[in-house]
C-alpha cells in the first residue's frame, strides 16, 4: 500500500505527567446505553506523589494549540445552575460556545474533530484555552494531566475520603485526606480484599470542592487553586463524563446475530477514548468497575473474578470486575452484547480446572523465590496456583456461533492451556474468558488480562489456525501482559514472544512426538520467511526497525511524556515486522543456545520479570548471563541490537538461513505437488489417453498455504486447473489462511466462476481481507472493481474504522 506519511498523524503522543503523579487505583461506574451509543458515569482516581515528583523543570511545560500566544488561564467555577450527580436524569439540551451537550437518547455528534468541546459541562462550567505548567515554578499551580480523547468531561471535583465510616480504622490520620488514600493504598497484599472495599467505599464519598479543568485534542487538565505541588494536590478525584459514539477506543457494532453490542478494539489511541487515564506503561495500576446495562446484556471484561449480574430495577443488570494485579491502563478491556456462554455438550475430566489441593500442614502461600515486582497477590508465590496446568475458562459467542465453538474452539483449549503451563510454569492469571467477538474485529485475535478476543475467522476449516491463535494469545499472559514492554516502540518483546512460543505451544497441545513438530515448525519458519520477504519489499524501511529509538529508549521527557512513532499510522497496524522480526531472533537464539537451555532461561526469566515492564537489553544482558561461555560465541547484546533490533530489512544471521528453510521436509512435499498442478497445467484441454492421471497427496493446512503461494508465483493458471484445486483441497472449506490464498488466485486469474468465494471472504473475514481490496482494484478489470465496491459498501458502516480508512484509500 502506498499510504504517504504524515508525521502530524502517524505519531501518538502519551502526555499524562507520570514524572510528577501516578494512578494507582481506578473506581469505574459506568452506564451503557445503546439507543445513544454512549458510555457514561463516573472515574475516581486514586493518586500517589513522592520527593521524586517536587522537583520542577522548564521541560515540563504544556502548551495548547491556539493562535495565541497569551498564556491562557483556568475561570472560576460558576455556581452550579443544574445538579447532574447522574446526567441519565435529564435530556434537555444545554449550549456553552456553539457546542451541544445530548442527554439520553441522542447521539453526541458534537466536536468529531477532536475533543475541544469537552470544555462546556452541563453544570453550567466554563473555562478557557490556557498555555499552563505541570510543574511548579513559584506560584504556579501544580497540573495532573491525563491521556484523553474523544470524551465529553462534564465535572472534576476532590473526593471527601475522610467523610467515610469507619475509615479512621486503619489510618492514624482520619482528617487529612492525602494521607488515608496513602495509607489505604500502602495495605499489605493479604489485605487486598479490604482495600478493595475501601476503593469502592471512598469512591462513593461526597464531593469536597469542584476543581478546575480543560481539554484539548490528546488530554485533559486538572488543577486545584492553591496547590502548588503533586503533593499538594488531591489524591483521590471523581470525574464525571461521557464517551462519544465516535470515540476511537470502542466500536459500537451488531455481532454475528445481528444484536447490538459494543467493545474495545485495540484501538492505536488504547482506552483514553473510554475513560480518562494515565496511558504510559509505567504508570501500572489496579481497577475496579461497575458497569450497568439493559438485563439481556452480558458485560464481560479484564477481572480477576467471574462476575455474575445483580438484577436492578427496570430491566437493568449491574456486573462487578475487579484486577488487583498493577497492569498499564492500556491492558483494560470490556465487551458487552448478547453474549451466550459455550460449554462442551460432555464435561471431560480434562476441562475441569482446580488448583491442586494441599494438606493443612502446607502453607497455602509458598515463598519460591523473592519476587521483583510491586506487591500484590501474586499467584507465583501462591503453591497451590504453581501446580495449576488448566486454569477456569469460560467461552463466550453469539448463539449462532454455538455449533462451531463446540467443534474447533471448546476442545482446544484445555491442551493450550496446559502446555503453556508445561513450557512457561505458573499461569500468571487465575482464570480465563475467550470471546468470539463480531466480523468487524480488525485482528485474529487479542490479549487481555483474564479475557481473549479471537476473530470468528478462527472457526472455520480444520483446527489449525483456531490453535495456532488460541496458543498466541495464551503466551501473551506472559509476554505483553505479566511481563510487559516499557517502551512501546518495542513491539517485539510482545508480539516476537508470543509467535516464537505459539509453536511450541502448539506442538504440545498436539502431542507430537519430536520429529513432527521439528518438521511442522521448520514449515512454519518458511512461511514466516516468505511473508517477511514481502514485508520489508513492501514497506517504508523505518517502520521495519524493531527498536527505532536506539540508545534513547525508554527515556521519557521531565514530565514523564513521550511520543509514540507512528502509532497513529494507519498502514502500521495490518505490519508484522515485529511478529515476524522478533519470532527469528527468538529462533535464532533458541537453535544456538539449545532448546533445552533456553526454556530453562526463559523460565527463570519469567519468574524474575514478572509483574514488571522491561526492554530488550534486560531480556538480552540476562540471556547472556545465563549461558556458558562457549555457547554464546559472536553473541553480545550489541551485536544483536546491530543486527537484529537496530537496522531494516532482513536480518543478516537469518540471510543464511535462507536455503536451510528452503529445504524443510514438509516444504520439499509442497514442492514435489507444485510441480505435479504446473504439470496439469501445461496440459491441453484434449489429452492423449496415454497420459497418466496425477495423484496428489494429502496436505497439512500450513502445506496448502504454501503450495497455493507457490502457485501464485505462475503467469497463468487455467480455469481448468483452478476448477481442480478447488475440488481437491475442497479450498472453499478450509481455514482463513488457506482461503486468503485461494481468493488471491482467483483475483489474479480472473476466475468468475469462485468470485462468491472473494465476496464471503470480504464480508466474513474482515481482519484478513484488507489486501484483496488492493488486489481487486489494482486488476484494472471492471467487474472486480464493482465487486470490491459493493462488499465495501455493504460492510463499510460496520467495518473497524482504521480498516475502512485504508480500503476507501484503496477503492475511490
């Protein structure tokens, strides 16, 4: 795709001060309501400052856009003309500078090209542009800023904490607000469901005093007069807000039965579209969230508890999740729709999930080592979790969808559970969600904590792919989640883990003796090979870097700011460079160090990192530290930055591997069937009797991926023979991957006769289908012009909003 650049688009920046303040704790209350398509409700920040946060620099200054280069300043809040403890009470329309603020029942279309019009509340308060500090400079204000987007701020005010019963239990300062939400927040982690209840109690407790704030296009700004320090300012806030039916965070969307639903997307701008919070990695916290909507929803989301509805009145079910767990806010998710829970037809002994009992003379928390992280609940230090191969699991879809997850999905997932727990040891998470989320999820699947996302493409065909992406998704508790990136940029510490380990995973699951699955992952590294091959011939060679900010990793600004190289791009999210990149370093490192010895590491870095942010040289310099000499010849953290991490194109170290993977056994089958279709190809339509039928083998799905790509490498390919194909291989039936491939033969040779094949493909498998948009249009021929514009036009309201924005530059 030749999508131009545009550094004012494609980078994303993360401008909470995180250097000064962090949210420790987030109290979400929250109403879905679907005939507006809005999110609305209350967050109740919990903060925590230290002396690393006093010390002010010149750096730290935020300016907002204006034309004006007058420093701009907070207004008195007016008196309060309208109470709005719950705006869901009132729906009349309130204008402040030309903007609408709709109560229930309209849809919010004010301010779609930013979010500017979260100046006006419907409390009646107002207040200007500024140019402000977040730091202290004399008597300047000390200013908490938050990642936020796409939201409708109505009222910020200090929580009175000290207003609630009982709360002088355990604080020996019950009038001074700061220090109780010190003090609740310092609980040790046996305390944590006590904490949990205080959160919960404090977030309910009168406002003491409305603050002052304003937005701009990437944030909000808080102040309150008078306070001049981090320190100074209120540890615990409410704000009050809403989300817009355009915010890019959620999607508001029908799922496969044709019934609402609406959930997070894994949007490039994260949650701050959802709620208000602190987007950098470091800024590691806990939540807990009631979320209420109409009783024949189901709301599920990243928690450690299987929630269960409370029924309210009027029809209203109300969910609770809670994560004690300190994770980026990045990592929150929530789904809610006409959800119906999947369960196997028979129970197998297998499914059941329990931690291993213990006798009462075994203490349940046994201490394996001191762990490196934060305190919280830990289940590596937990026995009884240490033993846990299977963990509980729950399966979500829309009914329809009931037949297929019994058949692919609900089978698989007690083996991937297991040999993931066979590779890696303690599963980081006490339980599991998967949801089949609806047609127009933009990926196969995503990672949260306690809850996956997979594409219903994953359902289709054989067990291949849905097991492939089930074991990904799996080791991202590990890679992405426990153990997490603390510079974005590193893409790879995620998603390289997550391929190299899918593999291996899989081949457990599977139960292959260890001949097959060399062979099946030899295949697996040739078609990575190839796709990769594509990749850095066909895009930009900076976004084929896997640490572009080299030795400035990491760093942030004073403030705690930074920006995200194009994060913002849309090209960059259908890119697999740091997947692909990242798997044949992990490869690499694996085939010379032994398999043996670097499982063995990666598993005592496992239990050194987890619950911590990390970048590559800690991985790296650790790695090297673990291994005898002799076997890490040439091997230095520089050379592989220098190699692998640090420059575009194709690795040199995997250059030379170039023919080994040529040559796997399973590829050289392909091979032998290529030749025998070109064969029948080169066939006239009358043959001689003579000529002997071909007999072609039976092939695995990673086999049919390739010959079909082998295939595509021909200038022709009959009608004849693509007719054969298809009757052979049955390709219409296969998985996703197999059938993106045969819809790319049929784009290329025209094949009319399978083009309801193409137009399925496009509807049903929306996260795959991107580049035969491309293909279609690039044909120049008329009717599959129309036909990638009609499919278009039918999915395009539905369709993942960074998806239809690349198709439509594709198609008009």
């Amino acid at each position: 795709m030749d999508i131009k650049l545009d550094p004012s688009r494609d980078d994303l920046p993360l401008v909470a001060n995180t250097s000064h303040i962090l949210v420790k704790h987030y109290v979400l209350d929250l109403d879905v309501d679907f005939e507006s398509q809005v999110i609305e409700g209350t967050i109740v920040l919990f903060l925590e400052s230290g002396n690393r946060f006093k010390k002010r620099s010149s750096s730290t200054e935020v300016t907002c856009p204006s034309e004006s280069n007058e420093a701009c300043k907070f207004r008195m809040p007016e008196p309060c003309q309208i109470p709005v403890t719950n705006t869901k009470t009132f729906s009349s329309k309130i204008g402040y500078n030309d903007f609408v603020i709709c109560g229930k029942g309209e849809k919010d279309t004010s301010g779609k090209d930013g979010n500017h019009d979260n100046q006006e509340q419907a409390s009646g308060i107002s207040s200007s542009k500024y140019c402000c500090d977040t730091g202290n400079h004399g008597s300047e204000e000390f200013l908490l800023v938050l990642d936020c987007c796409d939201l409708s701020v109505l009222k910020v005010e200090e929580v009175d904490v000290a207003a609630v019963p009982g709360i002088e239990k355990f604080t020996r300062s019950p009038k001074l607000r700061n220090q109780i939400v010190h003090e609740l927040m310092a609980l040790p982690a046996d305390r944590w469901r006590e904490q949990l209840d205080y959160y919960a109690r404090c977030s309910q407790a009168p406002g003491c005093g409305e603050l002052l704030f304003d937005t701009d296009t990437w944030s909000l700004q808080i102040r309150k007069t008078g306070a001049q320090t981090a320190t100074d300012f209120p540890h615990a806030i409410r704000i009050q807000y809403r989300t817009k039916p355009q915010g890019r965070s959620v999607t508001w969307t029908s799922d496969q039965s044709g019934r609402p639903c609406v959930y997070t997307v894994g949007s490039p701008i994260n949650n701050r579209a959802l709620f208000p919070c602190q987007e950098p990695p470091v800024a590691m916290s806990t939540w807990q969230a009631t979320v209420r909507a109409a009783a024949s929803f189901v709301v599920l989301m990243s928690g450690e508890n299987s929630a269960k509805p409370t029924q309210l009145q009027e029809d209203y079910s109300s969910w609770h999740y809670y994560v004690t767990m300190p994770m980026p806010a990045s990592t929150f998710t929530i789904a809610v729709g006409s959800w119906t829970e999947m369960k196997p037809e028979i129970c197998s002994s297998n499914d059941v999930a329990t931690e291993r009992s213990f006798s009462p003379s075994e203490a349940d928390f046994r201490y394996i080592g001191v762990c490196g992280h934060m305190e919280y609940p830990c289940r590596f230090q937990k026995a009884s979790a240490t033993t846990q191969k299977i963990i509980p699991h729950r399966v979500f879809a829309p009914a329809c969808l009931k037949g297929a997850c019994q058949e692919t999905l609900l089978p698989l997932i007690p083996p991937c559970l297991s040999a993931a727990h066979s590779v890696l040891g303690t599963h980081p998470f006490s339980r599991l969600d998967i949801l089949i989320v609806p047609a127009n999820f933009s990926s196969l699947g995503m990672a949260s904590p306690h809850i996956v996302f997979l594409s219903q493409s994953t359902l289709t065909g054989m067990s291949q792919l849905c097991g492939t992406r089930l074991c990904h998704e799996i080791a991202h508790a590990w890679f992405g989640l426990a153990i997490g990136a603390r510079d974005w940029t590193e893409e790879w510490l995620s998603e390289g883990f997550a391929t190299h380990l899918e593999d291996v995973f899989w081949a457990k699951a599977q139960q292959l003796a260890p001949h097959e699955a060399r062979e099946q992952q030899e295949l697996r590294a040739c078609l990575r090979w190839r796709r990769l091959q594509d990749e850095v011939q066909n895009s930009p060679e900076e976004m084929q870097v896997l640490r572009p900010n080299k030795e400035k990793t990491g760093h942030v600004s004073d403030s705690g700011s930074s920006v995200i190289r194009h994060g913002l791009n849309p090209e960059k999210v259908f890119m697999q460079v740091h997947y692909l990149k990242g798997y044949f370093l992990l490869r690499f490192l694996a085939k010379r160090l032994g398999e043996d010895t670097y499982f063995s590491f990666l598993r005592k870095f496992v239990h050194t990192f987890h619950g911590q942010l990390i970048l590559s040289q800690d991985f790296l310099q650790m790695l090297l530290e673990n291994i005898p000499e002799e076997k890490r010849p040439e091997l230095s953290v520089g050379n592989i930055f220098r190699d692998w991490l640090e420059s575009s194109g194709i690795p040199q170290p995997l250059q030379r591997e170039r023919q080994a993977l040529a040559e796997c056994g399973l590829a050289q089958q392909v091979s032998a069937e290529v030749a025998k279709w070109v064969r029948v190809n080169r066939r006239p339509r009358k043959r001689k009797r003579k000529d002997r039928e071909e007999v072609f083998e039976k092939l695995l799905p990673d086999q049919l991926v390739l010959l079909l790509e082998h295939l595509l490498k021909q200038k022709t390919v009959t009608p004849r023979t693509l007719q054969s194909l298809e009757r052979i291989y049955r390709l219409s039936e296969q998985d996703a991957e197999v059938r993106h491939r045969w819809c790319e033969l049929i784009v290329k040779h025209k094949y009319t006769k399978a083009y309801r094949d193409v137009e399925r493909f496009l509807q049903e498998d929306q996260a795959m289908g991107i580049y035969l948009y491309g293909e279609l249009m690039l044909s120049e021929d008329p009717r599959q012009q129309h036909l990638a514009r009609r499919c278009f036009e039918l999915s395009r309201e539905q369709m993942d909003k960074s998806s239809a924005e690349v198709v439509a530059e594709m198609l008009f």
